[in-house]
C-alpha cells in the first residue's frame, strides 16, 4: 500500500510539473501571437526582404560664368549573393579576370555565407556592362556614381576631392557636403525562404534625391591664367610652390585661389612628387600635398603689411602725407639697429615717398608714434586677431605677440611686416576692408545653390562689418597705393 501511495504521489508531481511547463509554453505562445505579433511579423518579413541602395547623384560644382569644376562619372558596385550562386568556379574565375583581382580575395567573397557581400565598388561602366552580359546567377551590377573632375588638377586645394562612399574630404567639397550629397534611394527585393530573390513579387523602389548645384566665385580662365604664371614663377625662382589670391575687395568673392603644386583630383591619392611612400611617411606627405598655404599656413607678410601700418596711422591721426622723415639707411631702436632695404638710405621725404619707397624707418617711425596700445586697438579693429571666416575649413589665425610682451623693437619689427605671422587671406581681407570705404568682408567662394530641376534655390549671405576706417582714410590709401 506504501509503494502504490508512493507511486501516486510521483506521478501527481510529474503531471503537475507538466501541466505548469505547458501552461507557461501556452500563456508564451499566445503572448507572441497576440501582444507581439506585430514586431514578430515584421521580423518575419525583414528576413525575406533584401534592400540595395541607389546612390545619390552629388550635386555639381561650377563657377561664376556655369563651367562646370566638379561632376559626376557613372560606375558599377559589383556585389554577390551567396544563397543565389550556382556555379561558384566560374563566378570567381570570371570576376577576378574582369575586375583584375586576386582569385584568392574574390573567392574570399563569393564563398562568405551573407546576405549581399561586396567585391568591388568604382567600377568603370564598361566593366560592370560586361559583367552583366555574362548572367551569373547570384552577381549583382549596381550602378552609383563616382565624382570626376573634368580638369584634374585645377583648383585642387579649393574643390577638394571625395572618398570611396562619395563624401567630401577637403575643401569645397566638405564644407558644402550637405548641400551636394543628395539622398540615396534603395531598392527593396523579397526572396524565399532560401534567399532566392522571387521574380514574380514586384521590387520596391525609393528614387534618389540629387545634390544640389553649388555655384561658386571663381572663374575658370582667371584661375587658369593664374596658375600657369604661379608655375613659371616657382620654375625661375626655383621655389617650392608658389600661391596667388585675387578678391573682389567689395564683397569678398574669391576668383582665384592658387596654391601651385597642385594634384590630380581624379587620383587624389598618388603624390605629385612621383614618390614611392608608405605608411606614416605617406600619409605625412599626402596631407602636405592637399593643404592650402593661402589658409592653413602663415607666414611673415613683411612691406605689404605697411598697408595696415599706414591705415592705423592715419585713422590715428598721428601721420600726413607732407609730414617730413628721414632715412639713413636704419634705426636704432633701443639696442638694435634695423636697416631699410636701401643700404645708403631715402634721404629726407615725405611720407607719401616713403610709401612709394616702402622705406622700413618711416613705417618704424609711424609705428612708435602710434604705441603699443593704439597699435594693437588697430589690429583688433581691423579684425587681424581673429579669422576672416571663409567658407573652407582649416583655416588659421595671426600668430601675433601679447600686448604685454609686445616692447618697442617688437612694435618697430611689426610695423614693416616682421616678427610676426599672418595667413595670406587674412592680409588680403584686411587690405580689402581698408581701401573699400572701411567695411569688413567675409571672403568667401560659395554664391548660391540650385537643385537640379530648379526647384530649390539658395543665395548665400555672409556678414559684414563697418567702422574698420573712416571714408577719408579709405580714400587716402588708395591714392597712397594707386
């Protein structure tokens, strides 16, 4: 009688067991099928679809007159899908010969169990074509957009150039990236439960959205003619490179920015130096070849920063055009004596001739008449400690002493350009705001924006900024320099 009790009360614990796992499976299952059926079902459906996308045109780069600097060369992403290849032999044998690839790399590809894997993307039109013409089950040709720039190596540091997915690196074309990428589109495809894309179920299709057109101030000829005359002038001077900025001093618009040696946009990658490099040292190089001395770099501005000495002076009120000076061939200041570029000196002149003589003593005397102080209110009021705010990215700021540390051989060195650095848009800025009636500009390249059926249309504005000097001394610095 212990025994059958026994029994009993062991099968009532193993079916009470039971009865609560398949209770729990049922209240689980009907959770899922009823409270998360939605989130279930899309699952369900995510894993018969496949999506590809359609990439953007970029929107064009062209200058003031519409030639067109920046565009775009249609080519094939070469892609594979492992669930859909039939022959995987002949696959790899055909696009490692085509793309001329490693067979080793391609068969990499072709065998990895995934849902679409990648071989190669730029590929020329003519190339993927072909590839299309063979009928390979389970390889995809995609047509994308790679960005081409019909002059290679005109306005490189400016345009600036893209990576492998389209997206800008330098210049122009990272500044205005969300202006020129556009939206990608994507094609939606259902396959079965193998991955087999099923012709009879209709793809879903998103268009792509294109850049914008981005018109800029440059002009096409002038920025030609300047770069043949900077490469002359870098062949007989034997220099390292040679850069030319030429501004509207009205309002800022750039027509050309040269920064010779430029590089080929279209092989951004290979150096135009015709060396072999790897690794850090390559990258090192690279970076040198793509920066822009006009804003990345600074420089003593030397006797064309006397433009700016003379302005302060003036607005000042502590110099004339008849006021008398004059130049042995040097000063002395404090314990240094600081010789002008004539050895045996002007002589006596007027201020007037000595700005026609750029003479280093009238400009050393203009500057201690002025001090620190005023001096250094003029640098602040002419905008010289900042940056001008033009629309490429890396730009530099005056590398200028503190006020503090700033004696009278620093305030005579400084006053003819010396002692001190500056970026070449920054003097050409500030130039600018001084002989165009005292107004600061923003130099700038980018006019307007327009997409590409007309329907969307941006003008671009940029600040300004008044009081840099009166008329009057606007006035008298044009007839200095004129």
């Amino acid at each position: 009688m212990k025994n059958k009790t026994y029994h009993k009360k062991k099968i009532l614990v193993v079916f009470t067991c039971a009865f609560l796992i398949l209770t729990g499976l049922i209240g689980r299952l009907v959770y899922l099928m009823v409270f998360d059926a939605e989130y279930y079902q899309k699952r369900a459906e995510d894993l018969h679809k496949r999506e590809r996308k359609i990439k953007a045109a970029r929107g064009e780069i062209v200058d003031r007159n519409g030639v067109v600097l920046a565009t775009n060369k249609t080519v094939c992403t070469i892609s594979v899908i492992h669930s859909q290849i039939k022959e995987p032999e002949r696959v790899t044998e055909i696009l490692a010969k085509e793309l001329e690839m490693d067979q080793a790399e391609v068969r990499k590809r072709v065998e990895k169990i995934s849902s679409m894997e990648k071989v190669k993307t730029n590929v020329e039109k003519e190339v993927g074509d072909k590839i299309r013409e063979y009928n390979l089950d389970g390889v995809k040709v995609d047509e994308d957009y790679k960005r081409y720039y019909p002059y290679d190596s005109l306005a490189s540091k400016v345009l600036g150039f893209t990576g492998g997915d389209n997206q800008g690196i330098i210049g122009l074309e990272v500044k205005y990236e969300e202006t020129l990428k556009g939206s990608n589109g994507t094609i939606l495809t259902t396959t079965d439960a193998r991955g087999i894309e099923l012709d009879a179920v209709a793809e879903g299709r998103i268009e792509p959205v294109a850049g914008k057109t981005l018109e800029i101030s440059m002009d096409y000829n002038i920025q030609k003619y300047c770069e043949q005359a900077a490469e002359k002038v870098m062949r007989e001077k034997q220099a390292d490179g040679v850069s030319i900025l030429l501004m509207n001093p009205q309002n800022g618009e750039i027509l050309s920015m040269v920064n010779v040696p430029e590089f080929n946009l279209n092989d951004p990658f290979e150096l135009n130096t015709g060396e072999e490099l790897e690794g850090e040292k390559l990258q090192d190089a690279l970076n040198a070849m793509w920066r822009n001395r006009c804003i990345n770099d600074t420089y003593e501005p030397g006797s064309t920063f006397k433009i700016i000495t003379a302005a302060a002076g003036l607005e000042a009120g502590v110099v004339h055009l008849d006021d008398k000076f004059s130049c042995p061939g040097f000063r002395i200041v404090e314990d240094r004596k600081i010789r002008c570029h004539k050895v045996g000196g002007h002589g006596a002149e007027t201020f007037l001739q000595g700005a026609m003589n750029s003479c280093n003593p009238v400009f050393i005397d203009v500057g201690q008449r002025l001090g620190v102080d005023s001096f250094y209110h003029y640098f602040e009021q002419f905008g010289l400690l900042g940056k001008t705010g033009i629309d490429l990215p890396g730009e530099a700021a005056t590398i200028m002493h503190k006020k503090e540390n700033m004696g009278l051989v620093e305030l005579a060195t400084v006053s003819f350009g010396q002692s001190f650095q500056i970026t070449p848009i920054q003097l050409i800025t500030t130039a600018s705001s001084i002989i165009n009636g005292g107004r600061r500009i923003t130099p700038h390249f980018a006019v307007s924006a327009e997409s590409t059926d007309g329907m969307f249309y941006r003008t671009f504005s940029y600040p300004e900024r008044t009081g840099v000097v009166s008329g009057s001394t606007s006035e008298t610095m044009r007839y200095i320099l004129e």
